[in-house]
C-alpha cells in the first residue's frame, strides 16, 4: 500500500522475479508488469484495481494483493485490508510521507494490521531515508525502526547495510540482483551503521525484557533474539520495522522479502476472526482445518473465461469444489463448481481452499461484496466491509433509446463490482445518475 508512483507496482514484480514466481522482470513504463494487466492500467502506467498473486520464500507462503495509489481507488485498499493479516507500506525516498500515504496508514489502523515499510527510489536525487523515518514517525504516529541503512544515497547507492546481521549486501546488476553479495561493513560507514544498531537496541529494549536486560549488561544479543523481539513487537502494533532500496534498480527486495517471513504474520498469528449467530451472540472461528469453513467474500470482478469470479479469504475450515456453502445475508445456498487460485489475470483451478489462503470462486449466483459464506450446518455472520460515500455525481444517458436495457446490465454489472459505485434515477429528470 502507498501513495501513487511510490513503487507499489515494481517492488511487486521484483518480488515475484526473485521468488520464481515469475521469470522475466515486468516494468511499469513499458506495459509489461504483470499485476497491471488491465489494457487501461498499462496505458496510464498506474494501478487501477487491485490484483492478488502467491509466491513463496524461505518455506514461508506469501499472499499478496497489490493496490492502487490514486485517492479515487481508495476503495480497493479499504477492501483487501479487511482481508489481510499484514502490510508493507511503500514510501518513496523523495517524496516521503504523501497524502495517500496518510489515507492508507489510517485505513490499516482502522484494521490493526502489522506492518513494516520500505523506502524505495533510494537512486533518485533527493533521496533521504532519515527524512522519511522522521516523517513515519511525526505524520503518521508510528514508531519506525531501521533494519537496513542506505550505503550510498542518490546516483551513488550501491547497496544496503543489514544492522542486525551487521553486514553489507551488495546486489548484482549482471544477474539483474539476483546474487547478493555479503561483505563486510567499510570503515567510512562503520561508525553511523554501529550507531544506528545501537538506536534499533534501545528501541527494541523499551519492548522487550529479554533485550533490556542483555543491552543493561553490555551483553551480546544474537541476531535471532533481535529478530524474535522485532516481530513480537510488530505483531503487537508497537513498532514498524523499516527498510530501504531502489525496486527499479533491483536492490533490496531480498532482504524485504526476509522481513515479511521473520515480521509479518501468519494467520495463526492473529486472533480469531469475530462474528455473530442468528441471535447476534458472539462467535469466533480460528483458522484451523478442524473448524468449520468460514469465508469473507471482499471482491467481485467479471472474467471473459469463467464468467463472475468472487474473490474470497478463508478464516477456518476448508472450502471444497461439489461441496455447498451457506450465505446468511442473502438466506441462500451457494454450490461450488469451481475454485481458482490468483496469479493476477491467470486462473489455476484446486481442489481446494484453507484456512488463511485466499482465492476465488466461479459462479457464484448470490453473493455479493462484503457477503459471508459458511458452512451450511454452522451459522456465522462475519462484518462486513465498510465502503466510502460517492464524492461526485454524472447523468448518462444512452445513446439510442435501444441501448437503454445494456446501459442498465452494464451499470448494475459495475456497481456489483464496486460497492461504492451507486446508480439511482432522478426523480425531477428522470436522468440516470
């Protein structure tokens, strides 16, 4: 999540290139990115809807949905993050803290979703990494914390500095990043790496007995013990562990990655998703294969291949193909024929759905956006997702009286996609607004 052109795009397809998920580098720029695969979205050279894909990592699976930066598609963001257990803020090294950036922080407030961040662009002139953790830390009310330090800023950065591993990481440019090289810190940046380690200790100590005790004592704290405390204070909403790179010059996405396996969590990390039965009582389900299935539907889109796709996150149990599902909102039985997993505009069809995954369901007659599915024998309702006022209102009209009725399909085709587009009818014109 970020502000538009921070790097959202790029960092994604640098992820998904170094994690083999993907074997050739997409670019924005030249319409080549794979999670911008609309026609519009590789015209503008901008995110329009957001796009789900999975890709592995140090035997840690990763779901990721990449979304748009624009403030007129905040509601992508607002969707995906009811779904998700965890966040990577991207902030341009130039442009800092942008008012989006603003938006997106409130919204996984809102949420209590754990985050770290990523300074990108740290090749471009103007870069500053500290200017951006000053301003995480005054804009945004977070506490950062700094895993990584630039080495070398602007048309000189080379690398980063790891200041728990205290090591430099050099990556390739003839293998397009994909070897990294460890070396030892220089002498020049000795001084401010070993200060800046000392910050993140202190930091962490305020949040960790274990650490406070060993940093007291001036005894040596191993970089496991480091990592464990980083991510129980991360879990824990308390800090923000922040690295830095240039996506675009392929270094840094590594060690990002290595931060969403040891920082972020997993779903048996988070508490059990809330809900209520019939009466309104309270009922949790934890996302375990021996629960019964719960689901949240958070995205409705079209597909030319397989007709409605409703993109679904799984809180317990399983969702199986031939089995049916309970949708409570509606009162109505769903069957499922067919489950996909996402790889942007690509389908794979599985058997199978678990606790945590999210994937998609091909149609579905019923449900909507913000709609629960359960187990038929097992009643729960989940909430649902909030979605923002329209901010501006436009009259449109057919162009022949006989184009009426597919202007009204298209319409009503949109607004099951996008909750927040509304369709009424004038009651002074008669004009469809």
């Amino acid at each position: 999540m970020a502000h538009i052109d921070a790097g959202k795009t790029t960092t994604t397809e640098r992820i998904l290139f170094y994690t083999g998920r993907s074997h050739k580098l997409g670019e924005v720029h030249d319409g080549t990115a794979v999670m911008d695969w609309m026609e519009q979205e590789q015209e503008r050279g901008i995110t329009i809807t957001s796009a789900a894909t999975t890709c592995s990592w140090n035997n840690c699976q990763i779901n990721i949905i990449d979304t748009p930066g624009h403030v007129d598609f905040t509601v992508e963001v607002e969707r995906c993050l009811r779904v998700l257990d965890g966040a990577v803020a991207v902030f341009c090294a130039v442009g800092g803290v942008e008012p989006q950036s603003e938006t997106v922080w409130r919204q996984a407030d809102y949420y209590r979703i754990p985050r770290i961040a990523f300074v990108n662009k740290m090749d471009r002139i103007g870069a500053s990494f500290q200017r951006c953790l000053d301003e995480i830390e005054n804009r945004l009310g977070a506490t950062p914390i700094a895993v990584t330090l630039p080495f070398g800023s602007e048309d000189t950065f080379a690398g980063v500095i790891d200041l728990i591993g205290m090591q430099l990481l050099r990556f390739e440019e003839e293998t397009m990043g994909q070897v990294v090289v460890t070396e030892s810190i220089p002498d020049s940046v000795l001084g401010e790496s070993s200060a800046a380690r000392m910050a993140l200790l202190e930091k962490l100590a305020d949040f960790d007995e274990d650490v406070m005790e060993k940093y007291l004592n001036d005894q040596e704290i191993a970089p496991g013990e480091i990592r464990a405390a980083l991510r129980k204070a991360t879990l824990a909403l308390e800090l923000v562990p922040v690295l830095c790179g240039s996506a675009f010059k392929n270094k840094g996405i590594q060690p990002l990655l290595d931060a969403i396996a040891w920082y972020l969590p997993s779903p048996e990390d988070v508490p059990p998703v809330e809900g209520t039965d019939k009466d309104g009582a309270p009922l949790i389900r934890k996302p375990e294969g021996s629960e019964k299935f719960c689901g949240l539907v958070f995205k409705l889109q079209t597909d030319p291949y397989v007709g409605n796709l409703a993109f679904i996150r799984v809180y317990s149990g399983a969702l199986k193909v031939g089995g049916k599902v309970n949708n409570p909102r509606k009162n109505k039985t769903e069957k499922i024929s067919k489950l996909l997993k996402l790889h942007a505009n690509k389908r794979e069809e599985v058997a199978s759905i678990s606790a945590g995954d999210i994937g998609a369901i091909a149609g579905l007659k019923f449900t909507r956006t913000g709609d629960t599915l359960c187990d038929p024998d097992d009643f729960i309702v989940l909430e649902t997702i909030q979605f923002p006022e329209p901010v501006i209102g436009i009259a449109i009209e057919p162009k022949t009286k006989a184009d009426e009725k597919q202007l009204s399909e298209s319409l009503d085709k949109i607004a099951q996609e996008d909750p927040s587009f509304k369709i009424t009818v004038s009651e002074d014109t008669g004009q469809t607004i």
